[in-house]
C-alpha cells in the first residue's frame, strides 16, 4: 500500500479524528478475523483483481454520486481528476460549499469555499498522496468504498479483521456495464460493504456501506460512480493551483518524527533486552555477526499484514547466508492468541517480541515508534545498515548488507 510523506500523514490523521465515519470503520476493524467457511475464493480474488485494476489507472476522470440516510454525512459530488499518475484534482461539492485538493509537482494545496481567505500547502517527502489521502484531509464524512478503490486498495486488506463473510451477489447492469456483485459481510458494526464491479474491467461502479444496530435505525451509504473515463485528456490548468485572491498561506506544524531520528544507516542501534514468545530472553547482541531485520509491526495493521509475504520470502531465501528476523508487535494484551494464530498461519518462523502493551510496548517507546510498519536492518558489524526498507527495497538491503565486508 502507497504511504503519504511524513508531513500530509500527520494533517491527515489529525483530520481523521475528526472524521466520525472513517475513524469508526478503521477503530472498530480490530474484532474477529476471517475463517475460512465464509470466504468464497473467487469472491475474494475479484476483489483484489480490482483493486489492481484500479491502481494501473493513470490518466483518468471520474465522478462519484455518494448519497447517505444518515443526517450528519452531507451526499455529496466528488470528481477525480489523475494524468500520468503524478497529477491529482480531488473537487467534493456538498450543500455547504466546495473543497479542492490538488497533488502536482510543487506539493498538495487545498482549499474550501467555507473558508475563502486561507489555503494550504503540504510538501511531499517521499511518496505521493493518493485520492483517499486527498479526500481524507477534506474532512468531508462519507465515500469510504471509492476513494480507497481508486487509490488501488483492497478493501478487504482495509477491513481485513472486521470481515465476517465474502460472498457473491446477483450480477447486475447498472447503465450499459454488466457487474459482478461481491457481498462483504462485517461484524462490528454489523453491517456490510457491497461492491459493484464490472466484469470486463474490473472497476468499481457501486459500492454500498450499511450499518445495522440494534441501538439506532440502519444507516446506508451509498457510492455510485455516475461518470468514467478511462482515456481523459486533461490540460494542465486543471492541476495548476491558484489561491483565492487575498488569500493567506496555512503552513502546517511541522510532524513529529515517526521515529527515534538516532536511527540512521551507520549508527549504532538502541540496544535492548527482552523476552520472546517462549519466554527465552532476546537482545540484538544474540545477533552478532548476522544481518538482522527488526520490525515493528501488528496483526491489525494493513500495511504491515501486506508487508509479511515480502518478509517471509526474504527470510526463506536468505537465512542460510546468516540472515534473521525479530518482529516486535504492538498488537494489545488480549490479542496474544490472535497474534500466535497469525504467525503459525504465515509461517513466520523467526523470535518474535510481544508484551501486550500496544504503542506502549517498551521497545517500541525506546526507539520512539509512532507509525507502523517500521523496519530496520542492523548489519554484521552491528551498525544500522538501512532503516524502512519495504516491498522491493528489502531483498537489495538485505544482500547489500551480508555482502559487505
């Protein structure tokens, strides 16, 4: 999954809280996971197909109609705007004005028709925003299905321990396009997402958020993409940005640190000692010699689960040249059967570090983790050799580390 820069993540997470509809989704998708009996394979499957469909999209223009039943989330109109993958316009219209965020070479601006006489600015660090970063720093409640789908994320990785069921639905047309209709069944809320996908290009159409209480009538929130246009020329007015006249400049506080900054190639690594899973004490001085990949990580965590595959890989094809692993979970104390089930089911077989103590884990306060997955490869001289070197970054460290003298 795409990571925003440091400074637009930090923005984004304060917006996010106040986002009472997303931060509901993604606080309560720590309950059950998925078993097995519930899951149609091929369900499933179109639903990454999908996902990977939407994140080849590269010049592009859509136009989402999201209506809710719930009174606190305005419908809305929310026109996506991309070319060559690099330039984004996200333009979300409601009863109460409209809001502009635009991603071009200069870094992310935004502004909203509430508020005329400021905008802002965000630098990018390192990764680009994607359309749901961009929608979530509008504030703007709703379109949880399509702004995710159009940054080429599965939902089903974004729901992954609050899904009870997948299943297929009664295809259907919607306009000119036949759909297949996937049914993912969530357990708290109760509730479920409905996903409209077409069958030829696998894009979303439709997608349906549904909330059942016992508490509160049923609420219902539904995305239909009204317009699509797969080959849209777009000029470059449209992501040139142009403050308001009189306008003034909102400059963001800068972010704290993701982590402790004493972690950088070359250094020597925050030392510490602490007990594994079996109770065996561990300390990175075990590791002397060997190149070690420490990872904090945890099971409710999207990035990290997608992570693991790539971990897994790495280990396998290079523990037999003196290379290790030690993740360290931030997962809660009554996560301990759930984070021993994870691990067995993707053959994690390497010392894993578990305290129950969440974000307030100790090693975690030590090397001052606030953003996870967080990796860190200590090379045979015992020095930091690379720090978050993910998805096709990590194989090339890790043998650039055990080849070095």
């Amino acid at each position: 999954m795409k990571l925003i820069s440091r400074t637009f993540k930090t923005h984004h997470l304060k917006l996010k809280t106040q986002n009472v509809l997303l931060a509901l989704l993604f606080v309560l998708a720590a309950a059950a996971g998925v078993t097995a009996q519930t899951v149609d394979p091929a369900a499933r499957k179109l639903v990454t197909t999908s996902a990977e469909a939407h994140a080849k999209l590269t010049d592009f223009t859509a136009t989402v109609e999201m209506k809710a039943s719930a009174i606190a989330v305005p419908d809305s109109t929310v026109v996506i705007e991309s070319r060559g993958g690099k330039s984004l316009r996200v333009r979300i219209t409601t009863r109460e004005g409209e809001w502009i965020g635009v991603r071009n070479n200069d870094g992310v601006f935004t502004r909203s028709s509430k508020d005329p006489g400021t905008y802002a600015k965000y630098s990018l660090e390192d990764t680009e925003p994607t359309v749901r970063d961009l929608y979530l720093l509008s504030g703007v409640r709703g379109l949880v299905g399509c702004s995710a789908m159009f940054s080429g994320l599965d939902l089903v990785d974004l729901f992954a321990d609050n899904i009870e069921s997948i299943k297929f639905g009664k295809p259907e047309t919607i306009g000119d396009t036949a759909v297949e209709i996937v049914v993912i069944g969530l357990e708290q809320p109760t509730g479920s997402l409905t996903l409209a996908i077409g069958k030829q290009d696998h894009l979303v159409r439709r997608v349906v958020y549904e909330i059942r209480s016992k508490e509160r009538p049923a609420s219902s929130f539904t995305e239909t993409v009204k317009a699509f246009d797969a080959k849209a020329r777009i000029g470059d007015d449209v992501f040139a940005f142009t403050p308001p006249e009189g306008a003034k400049l909102f400059e963001p506080e800068p972010p704290p640190a993701m982590y402790d900054k004493a972690l950088k190639p070359g250094a020597a690594p925050i030392l510490f000692t602490v007990n594994d899973l079996t109770g065996k004490p561990l300390t990175l001085a075990d590791y002397k010699g060997k190149v070690v990949l420490v990872d904090f990580w945890a099971t409710w965590c999207p990035p990290c689960r997608e992570e693991i595959p790539n971990v897994v890989s790495a280990f396998e094809k290079f523990k037999g040249q003196g290379f290790e692993v030690v993740s360290i979970s931030l997962d809660e104390e009554d996560g301990r059967a759930k984070l021993d089930a994870f691990i067995r089911k993707n053959k994690m077989n390497w010392r894993h570090v578990f305290d129950g103590k969440g974000w307030g884990a100790e090693v975690a306060k030590l090397y001052g983790i606030r953003a996870i997955p967080f990796m860190m490869l200590v090379g045979r001289d015992g020095k930091i050799a690379a720090v978050n070197v993910r998805g096709e970054l990590l194989e090339p460290a890790i043998k650039a580390a055990l080849d070095a003298k």
